[in-house]
C-alpha cells in the first residue's frame, strides 16, 4: 500500500552548487549523500518534513539521468512514493496494465525501489520506494 510522499526529486548539474540553495539557503538537513555506480548518479537526500528531497546529479554520460538533464535541464525529475511492500505494489501495478521501466525492485537510495513509465502518469515519473 503507498503511504506517503517519500520524496521528489530534481536532475541538478552540480549537487554541490544545488546544496547552496536546498541546505545553505532553505536551511534543509542532508541526511544522505553518496553516490550510486550502477546507476551512474549522486544523490543527496534533504529532510524536508515528513518527506524529503532529493538532488540527482550525473556522474557519467552514459546513463538515462544524464541523457534526461541533457534533454530537459535541472528540474523536476520524478516524484517518489513510499510503500510498505515495493514488489506488491510494483506487481499490483503491472496487472492493472501500468507501463513499468522496472520489471522488479532494485535497491536505490530511499531503500528498494523501482520505477513506472511516465507514458503511464501523464508525463510524471513515478518511484516507489519501501526504505
């Protein structure tokens, strides 16, 4: 079942010059900051509430994270939903036809997660997240 907002993310070109802003200005707290090889990204989550935010910056070229900040620039890049079972609600998705980018949970930054379509969300993508 989904619970919550885990977080939304935003594609930064530099998660340092990003921080200035979310942590120096906003003054939100990073409670995590590492980066993710498989995935070719670093990501910095910020306590924001009962949810958080999340900068996403590209470490690599080759990765769909820099081939959508190449093509869209620093924004909005996927809103993120907590839930207590990730590979239910990833299967209850897919048997209601939803369009899935992953076909099963991986692990990520806010825990296990994966990823549906944005053909399926109007456009928005969407994760799911059990930490």
């Amino acid at each position: 079942m989904l619970q919550k907002i885990h977080h939304v993310a935003v594609i930064v070109k530099d998660a340092d010059q990003a921080l200035g802003f979310y942590r120096d200005a906003l003054g939100l707290h990073v409670s995590k900051d590492e980066v993710i090889e498989d995935q070719g990204v670093r990501g910095v989550l910020l306590e924001a509430g009962d949810g958080e935010i999340e900068l996403i910056q590209p470490i690599r070229e080759d990765t769909g994270v820099a081939r959508f900040l190449q093509s869209k620039g620093e924004g909005l890049h996927h809103i993120c939903f907590q839930s207590d079972d990730v590979a239910a609600q990833l299967e209850a998705s897919k048997a209601q036809g939803i369009r899935v980018i992953d076909q099963s949970p991986r692990k990520g930054l806010a825990g296990m997660i994966c990823f549906l379509h944005p053909a399926a969300s109007t456009g928005v993508l969407v994760e799911y997240a059990q930490p």
